[in-house]
C-alpha cells in the first residue's frame, strides 16, 4: 500500500473520510492531549456537518470546560451550548446520550444552587 506523506497543508481536507469524520478525528486527537478549547471548535465542526456522535463528546467536553473556568458567566454559556447540543444530538436515546444529559442538568443546577448562597454585592 502507497503512503502518501502528510503536510500541514492537508488539514482539513478529507481524505479516506467524510470532512466531518476528519473534524471528529481532530476533536479526539485535541482532546486526548488535554486541549479542550481546539477539541470543542473541531466536534463542533463535525456537529454542524451532521455527526451524531461528535454532538455527544461536544457537549461532554463542553461540560468539562465549564467545570474549570473560573468566570461564571462563560461557565453558565457553557452549560446551555453543551445541553442544547446535547438534547439536539440524533441518538440523544442511547444511554451514553442520556447519561450525559442528566449530568449536564445536575452540573447546571449545583451552579445555580451556588449562585443562590452567594452574598449579594453591596452597590
């Protein structure tokens, strides 16, 4: 079998797959070395080609995001991205799917049981 060397510029074409089944591919490979922000932006990629499977890992990744953030207005935008994708996902039936989905419900209601015991500002 020929191999045909790779070079930067081949990113983003498809080869042997789809251009989503190249974004999903990309979104594991960032994720796997702990580079969230690129795992997002390429599941997201691959989500808005049709991919089922990378709406689930967009919004897990997403959830994780929104856990280490520190500023709680990204980490709230965060959570509703990560649920509508979640909820929108064609196999949003699957037990993965739904796992998910509760834990991103719990992960929104702990933050707004936290905002609830936060003093209020003096103005």
């Amino acid at each position: 079998m020929l191999v045909r060397p790779w070079s930067p510029a081949d990113l983003g074409r498809p080869t042997d797959g789809t251009w989503a089944d190249v974004a999903f591919g990309l979104g594991e490979l960032y994720e796997h070395e702990g580079d969230l922000e690129q795992a997002a932006d390429w599941y997201r990629r691959a989500a808005e080609s049709g991919r089922a499977d990378a709406a689930l890992r967009l919004g897990g990744v997403l959830g994780r995001m929104a856990d280490a953030g520190s500023a709680a207005d990204s980490a709230e935008e965060l959570l509703a991205e990560a649920t509508r994708w979640l909820s929108g996902a064609h196999d949003a039936t699957t037990p993965d799917a739904i796992e998910l989905i509760t834990d991103m419900l719990n992960r929104q209601l702990r933050r707004a049981a936290r905002r609830g015991l936060e003093p209020a500002h003096a103005g």
